[in-house]
C-alpha cells in the first residue's frame, strides 16, 4: 500500500530483491487483479506511436530531459492545479513539482533553476511540449545563456518522445491511488508519489530509475547484461555445450548474443536465479 504499487510486473521486480518465494510472481499477479483501489484507477495504457525523429539516447544521466505540463487538475489546498512533469531521458527518474497553470514564464524560469539546475547542473537539451511559455522569447534566452538546446515536441511527435506522456499516465494512477487511500489534497501526497515512482522498477531501463548508472573511468555509458532468455545445448560428436542467449542494456536498444553457459555463469551468477525456457537440442 505505502509504495503505491503500479502493477504486477513492476511489484515484481521491486519485491524480488527483499523476497523470494515459489509461485512468487503469479501470487503477486493474483493480489494486485484482486486490489480494488489498483482497479479503480489503473487505465488501458495503449503503447504510444513511434517517433517521427528518434532522439538520441543519451549518454549521462539529467544531461538531457523531457517537460511536460498536467493541467485541469482540482485546486490543491495548497492552491497548485497544474503538475510540471520534469523526466530524465536516460534514466527515466522524474520530479513533480506543483505549479498553477497561471504562472508566467518568469515564475517558472525561476522554479526551473531552482529545482532542476540547482540539483543537476546546466542541462545539454530539453525537449519540451507546445506550451507558448516554453516558446517564449524569455525561455529561449535563459537557455540560450545557459548553452542549453531547446526542441518543442512538435520536431519529434505530439507527446514529446513518448516519455512524458508515460510518466504523466503513472503518476496520474498513482496519485489517484494515494489520494484514495491516505485522503488529504493532492498536492500534499506529491512527494511521496515522486519518491515511490522514483524507487520503482522501470521495464525500458531494467532498474529503478535511482539505481546508479554503470560507466567506465571515461564516463562512457557500460553495457551489461540484463537477463537470459533462453538456453541452448549444442550437441557434437563427443560432447555437448551448453548456451545461452543474453539480452544487454545496448544504448541502440534490446540486444542479443548466445554466450557459453558455464563461464557466463561464472562472471554473471546472479542472472542464473530463474528457470529459462530451453530450445532444441542442436546438432
């Protein structure tokens, strides 16, 4: 209940580090269908389109952002009705920061620098959507003295790169869930949805979003595997060998190799925890 659950998977994967138990993933499948509150405020999610542009991945983490802007929302008690929505293109962790939909771009300008500068540094771009603030001549000055690049949404595809309106659909759930089980204004439980969607598993990173990224000494991004998909036995003439196919963090996407079993498990045993579904036997 306190870690606002978003779904069975990513209950999962956040549950599997601190318990482990047969039947563990159907059993957590079973309880959250069974969760009235999850039921109430889970929506089909359709899978965004594709990108007209595909953005480059980045290389360090809150080097290069998305903004977004979730508007129309109750009047807090804290007078807020409106959510800027600030993600981290990399490693997919996010702030929420409640604003009225009435501020002018100076007002957020300084909320901006504050928040996001203050905590991160100079930021190398932003993509942001079509709202006039973030196209105003005030906005593109301060990121231009900043050495910050500006792309609106419309250069990519109307919901940015597909990032933000994913995050806006989660944290639309999850603050639903946690006003109707902890009651109290909205704007009063956003820090504590921040933190919980922060600490959640993220399937497009396979990690939780505060997870440290893995880099070299050069501040190179490192590719690592992330699990085994399937296993293999290649059959010879005197003996039989063991394969298995590795699916890696590619900064290109989902990448996959067939590695040998046995010295794959000696430099990655924590990936050999779960039964993987076996191939033929090949000759």
């Amino acid at each position: 209940r306190y870690s606002i659950h978003p779904g069975a998977d990513k209950m999962y994967y956040d549950l599997r580090d601190l318990y482990l138990w047969r039947g563990m993933k159907r059993d957590i499948a079973e309880y959250v269908s069974r969760c009235l509150t999850y039921s109430k405020i889970k929506a089909e999610h359709q899978k965004p389109s594709g990108l007209l542009q595909q953005p480059e991945i980045p290389e360090w983490k809150w080097e290069k952002i998305t903004i977004d802007l979730v508007t129309k929302l109750p009047r807090s008690s804290g007078g807020y009705d409106a959510i800027w929505v600030i993600v981290d293109r990399l490693t997919k962790s996010a702030h929420f920061l409640p604003i009225r939909e009435d501020y002018k771009t100076k007002k957020l300008a300084r909320i901006y620098i504050n928040e996001i500068v203050a905590r991160h540094g100079v930021l190398v771009s932003i993509i942001s959507d079509r709202d006039g603030r973030f196209a105003s001549h005030l906005w593109q000055a301060l990121q231009e003295v900043l050495g910050t690049k500006l792309h609106m949404s419309t250069s990519y595809h109307p919901e940015t790169d597909g990032q933000s309106e994913r995050t806006i659909q989660t944290l639309e759930d999850m603050l639903r869930a946690c006003v109707m089980g902890f009651g109290g204004s909205w704007d009063t439980r956003l820090p504590l949805v921040e933190f919980s969607y922060n600490n959640t598993y993220h399937t497009s990173i396979n990690q939780v979003p505060l997870d440290e990224i893995k880099i070299d000494e050069n501040l190179h991004f490192v590719e690592e595997p992330i699990e085994i998909v399937e296993r293999d036995v290649k059959k010879l003439k005197r003996r039989r060998i063991s394969l298995v196919k590795v699916r890696w963090n590619s900064q290109q996407g989902a990448e996959y190799t067939w590695e040998l079993e046995d010295q794959f498990r000696k430099k990655y045993p924590h990936l050999f925890t779960e039964p993987v579904p076996s191939s033929s036997v090949a000759t």
